[in-house]
C-alpha cells in the first residue's frame, strides 16, 4: 500500500511556518503550495506501518513531552522559590492562570476534520499540530511551575 511521508522541517522553519500561519495565511498559503509540490516528488511506494505501532509511537511521545514540559516546570518553580521568597502566592497564581489559558487556548484551536487530508502530512496539518502541542507543552509547564512555587 502506499503511504505519503512527510518532507522534513528543520526546527527554525517550524516555528517561522507556524507564525507566517496565524499572522499572513496568503505568504502560508505559497509556502504549502511548494511544500505540497516536494510532496508529491517525495511520495513513493513504500510500506505502511500498523496503525498500532502508530498509536504506541503517539502514545509514549506524548507521555515524553508532558514529563519534559512538567519537568521543566517544576525545575524553573523550585529555583524561583529559591532565589526569592517562597511561596509567592501572587506568582504562582498568575502562573496557574497563564497555563491553564495556553491549554484552553490549545484544545478550543485545533483543528481537525477541516484540515485533515488522508496522507495527514500536508503543511497546514502539521502546523497545527506543532502549534497546538508548543501551547500544550507550555502550559504544562507553567502549571507544573507555580505548583512547585507553592
């Protein structure tokens, strides 16, 4: 069966591709359409993985990313409490309300069905996705942050 894969991205175009996303969609608009054409000059014949393995890879790539992003949280919250005077009430509630914003604004943004093509590799799809788990992995963050203030 033949499966689509997507053109790699280096880091620094993620985060370019996702800003030229939400602020100019006509500029985001020319980029897709020269990633689309790389696309269909990379798409081959090529064997397609289970959609198990598929979902154990999203599975514990998601468990990584929220343990890093709590990780990271609880190592800034515990050096903040440190440094200045613990338990700093005010901080960590601006901190909770700040995160749990990101994860709202996160779960009401992604989109789904309206994007979705059957490859899933087209650079809209993947836009979304790094941009909804950047406003995930920061609110975890920050939560996990004025927790370890507290």
């Amino acid at each position: 069966m033949s499966e689509t894969h997507p053109v790699r991205v280096k880091p620094w175009c993620k985060f370019y591709l996702s800003i030229l996303c939400v602020t100019n969609p006509k500029a985001f608009e020319r980029c897709q359409g020269r990633h689309n054409a790389a696309l269909s000059r990379s798409s081959g014949s090529t064997i397609r993985k289970s959609a198990g393995v598929t979902v154990c890879r999203a599975f514990w790539f998601s468990f990584l990313l929220v343990v890093v992003s709590a990780g990271i949280g609880c190592g800034l919250g515990i050096s903040i409490r440190r440094l200045y005077t613990p338990g700093n009430r005010q901080l960590a509630e601006a901190l909770q309300i700040i995160g749990t914003f990101s994860l709202i604004w996160a779960t009401l943004f992604v989109r789904g069905w309206e994007i979705q093509t059957i490859g899933g590799v087209t650079l809209a799809e993947r836009v979304n996705q790094w941009i909804y788990r950047t406003l995930y992995c920061f609110g975890t963050a920050l939560l996990a942050c004025s927790m370890a203030l507290t």
